[in-house]
C-alpha cells in the first residue's frame, strides 16, 4: 500500500510498477484514491477496496 500527501508520485510509482512487473506472478498494482472519502467507514473503504481487487483481478 502507498500513502502520503497529494502530489509526491503515488501513481506514477504504481504505474511504473505496472509496467515492469510480469503480466502474470504474485503482484498486482491496483489503483484507490481515498481522496474525498473521509466521511466513509472503515468497513465502506475497506469494501471498496476488496471490490476493486477482485474486478481487477476477475474473481467472483
């Protein structure tokens, strides 16, 4: 997981491990921005953030 202040290069590290790491192994970039979600629940983000794996990762 990457954290931190706004505008430091969260995403460009993540997209840059995108394109290095093998299409097919034990890592998988994905991408949340908790911005603006600060009214939510633990339990909401926490959702959100199991959603975005298994559509990224294609499971049911």
């Amino acid at each position: 997981m990457l954290y931190g202040q706004r505008r430091i290069g969260k995403t460009s590290v993540l997209q840059e491990l995108e394109a290095r790491l093998p299409k097919e192994g034990a890592y998988y970039p994905i991408f949340f921005d908790l911005q603006d979600k600060a009214e939510w629940s633990l339990g909401r983000v926490l959702r959100e953030i199991a959603h975005h794996i298994s559509r990224f990762l294609k499971l049911p």
